[in-house]
C-alpha cells in the first residue's frame, strides 16, 4: 500500500499482520470458507464468524477497539497483509450487480474483522442485498459514477441519502489495476473542519441540501427530506455529503457547500491498496472517491471486496422485518 501523506501528518490507524499473525487470521478464514452450507448471507454462517471473530490475533483486535473509540484524523482504519493467494484468485468479474456469495479465504477474513467494528449490513435495492460485494469495472460503464465505473469517482459519503446508511464501509483489495493507478480517495472532516468559516458552519448545518438515493432504491427517490450536511458537535461534527447527489436549495447553501469542496480537496489523500489491504472508512466522518484507471477487462483488472457495517445494530431494526442483516428499504 503506498500513501499520500500529507506533510507532518501520519496515517492514524494502521497495522500491518506479521507473519504468524497472518497465519492465525487465515487458519480461522479457511475454517469458515468451510463452514456449512458455505454461503456468506446465510444465518448460519454469519452466526458461526461471529463467534470466531473473538478468536483473531490480540494485537489486530486492540487495534480494531482503538479506532471504534476513536477514528482518528482520517477516519479510516488499515490492515494490511490479509490472507489473500492472489495466484489463486479467479479472473476479475466485469458483471453488473457482481457479488461474493459463496465463502471465500479472503471474504471471511474481511467479515471476520468487520465483526469487530459491528454488525454486517447490506441494502436490499443494492446488489441484491449481498453481505459482500465486488467493486469491478464493467464494460461499457466507464463513465458511471459508482463502484462499476473507473473514471475518478466522486467523493462521497456512503449512501448519504439513507437514515441507516453504514457506520463503516470496508475496501478489501483483492488485485489493483494493471498500472497500479486507482487510488482510494480519503477526505476527513476533521482535516477540513479549521478551514471552515462559523458562517458556513452555520450554513452548512442547515437543512438546506437534498440527497438523491439512485434509482434502485424506489420510493425513498421520491421526495428526500432537506438535512443538514454537518450535524452533531459544533467542534467535531459528522458530515452527509454526496458531491454527485447532494443538492443545496439556495445561493447561500451552494456557496457554502462549495467551500467545504475546497476544505475537503485540500487535506484529500490517496491510498493505493495492494492485494491483501482491508481498509474501514468511518463512513460518518471520512468521504471516500476513486481516481480514474484503465481497465483492461482481461480478467485481471481492479477488485476490491466491500461490506458495510452498523457498530448500532438495533437502530436500522425497523427495515429489517428478521433480525437478519438485509434492509429492505
């Protein structure tokens, strides 16, 4: 993994497996991938990597309650040297909607330390309500602002439009591109909060910007409620913000919300992930984006494994009619 690092400034938490570590995490990964009836989304299995997520190296489940008490400056967690065989590793799927479904080495392991932050969620109108999704470049949808797209992606929190939308969202790098150029676009409110103005903080804590949620997800399209884009502490809020999606209702807003794009592009970094990098983004402080690539779609194109994660479970129980992980609306 390599890292812009902006000057004086460090990654917050991160921590990179040794080797007997690695070996712990994948001994308990393989278990799983063989734990009947080998579905990711099934009760059953969910159940039983909830019950060996105890079971990871100390160290990594030290690092994991560090950051849930505290994200940090930037608002995202590293992992690095994952059990991944990456000459193991099938061709890169280049299918609309693609998904893991069945368990694999390297989908338990991201699952295993996701049920360390939380509990797992998925959307139902979003990949099928898959716990674990492919982020892949699709032919022809080069230019589609989202995970199938690979021109630069903008930042965003995700699903910004949702009440219940993910406390954290997990990237797991199965292989980069080719050319070794797509990056992980970070950009923390935290970074960008000094550079803010009292007047747009005020102005930017109104509820004057709609979020428009895609398509897929029906009626919640039909009339998005304003909200503000900062909420919480005056001093260390949250932030909701699409820049592809969100929309101010005045000239006022517009300008604000401008400034905050300039705050944010200027303490954005950007993380190259390599093959076995698992990294959380603290999906209420941190936006996220993608710069452009080339895909090839050769079968060894860009892959990255995703799951979303409640750290408050109970809060989304009222769209999901079973205790099960999917919301259906």
């Amino acid at each position: 993994m390599t890292v812009d690092v902006l000057p004086e400034h460090g990654t917050d938490h991160v921590i990179t497996l040794t080797g007997p570590e690695r070996a712990e995490v994948e001994t308990t990964a393989r278990h799983l991938a063989d734990l009947a009836p080998r579905l990711l989304d099934s009760p059953e299995w969910l159940a039983g990597a909830r019950e060996a997520s105890a079971t990871l190296p100390v160290r990594l489940r030290q690092a994991i309650r560090r950051f849930t008490h505290d994200a940090g400056r930037d608002g995202v967690f590293l992992v690095r040297n994952l059990p991944v065989d990456a000459a193991a590793l099938p061709p890169t799927p280049n299918v609309p909607g693609s998904v893991q479904r069945e368990t694999t080495v390297a989908a338990a392991a991201e699952v295993l330390v996701g049920l360390n932050l939380g509990e797992p969620l998925a959307f139902r109108e979003e990949k099928s309500g898959a716990l674990v999704q492919d982020v892949v470049p699709v032919p022809g949808m080069e230019k589609f602002q989202g995970n199938a797209g690979s021109v630069a992606l903008a930042m965003h929190v995700e699903n910004a439009f949702h009440p219940y939308r993910p406390d954290y969202v997990g990237l797991h790098c199965l292989r980069n591109d080719h050319d070794n150029q797509a990056g992980l676009l970070l950009a923390s409110i935290r970074n960008a909060l000094p550079a803010l103005p009292d007047e747009v903080r005020e102005i930017l804590r109104s509820p004057r910007y709609t979020t428009a949620p895609p398509a897929s997800f029906g009626a919640l399209g039909a009339d998005p409620r304003p909200h503000g884009i900062l909420s919480g502490s005056w001093d260390d809020p949250d932030i909701q913000v699409d820049f592809e999606s969100t929309h101010p209702l005045d000239g006022e807003a517009e300008q604000a919300m401008a400034v905050l794009g300039d705050a944010l592009r200027s303490v954005r970094r950007t993380f190259v992930l390599e093959t076995g990098d698992l990294a959380f983004v603290d999906n209420r402080l941190t936006l996220h984006g993608r710069t452009e690539f080339t895909p090839r779609y050769d079968g060894r194109d860009r892959w990255l494994q995703r799951v979303f994660i409640h750290q408050n479970h109970r809060r989304s129980r009222v769209l999901r009619p079973t205790t099960a992980h999917v919301l259906v609306s």
